[in-house]
C-alpha cells in the first residue's frame, strides 16, 4: 500500500515537465515580488512602486494565462496571442511609468 502511494506521487512528480516547474517557478517568484513591492508602497507612499507592482502582477497573470491555455483551449490562437501581447505592452508600461514617475 506505502510503495503503492510512493509510486503515484513519483509519476505526478515525473510528468512535470522542467519548463512547467520553471513557470511555476517565475510565477511564484513574481507574486513574492509583487507582494513585497505592495509592502515597500505602503512602506513608503511612493507611486513609483505600485506602478512596478502592477508590473509584477500582470507578469503573473500573464504566466498564468499562457499556462492554463496549454491545456484549456479557451481561446483561439490569434486571440491567445494579442492578449498576451498586450499584456506584455502593460508590463512594459507599468515599468516605465515606475522609472519615469516623480514622488
């Protein structure tokens, strides 16, 4: 019965493919970012790091979505594509409005 459950949890864990572990990894990172730069604002009041935070945020998000849509199909591929981009677009923007913003 023991070798029986230790064997399921190591085929789990072996189908976890390296580049889904390295996603969960960058996500995870993403969120610990996102939450720390979410206390440094209300540490400091500036702006600047909530822009930054939002950043972190969305790249979650974005993580998440190109993830979950591997496997769920929800979207078509062209439609896939530009919400991701776009997402990407908000990153990138929230990072500059972060580096740009005074007080």
């Amino acid at each position: 019965m023991k070798n029986n459950m230790l064997s399921e949890i190591f085929l789990q864990i072996e189908s976890l493919d390296i580049a889904d572990a390295i996603q969960f990894g960058i996500a995870g990172f993403s969120l610990v970012l996102f939450a720390l730069s979410l206390s440094a604002y209300r540490n400091s009041g500036l702006k600047r790091i909530l822009f930054a935070s939002g950043a972190f945020a969305l790249f979650a998000i974005q993580l998440f979505l190109d993830y979950i849509e591997e496997f769920f199909d929800f979207l078509e591929e062209d439609a896939t594509d530009i919400v991701l981009s776009l997402v990407t677009l908000g990153i990138l923007i929230l990072f500059f409005l972060a580096l740009v913003k005074r007080k």
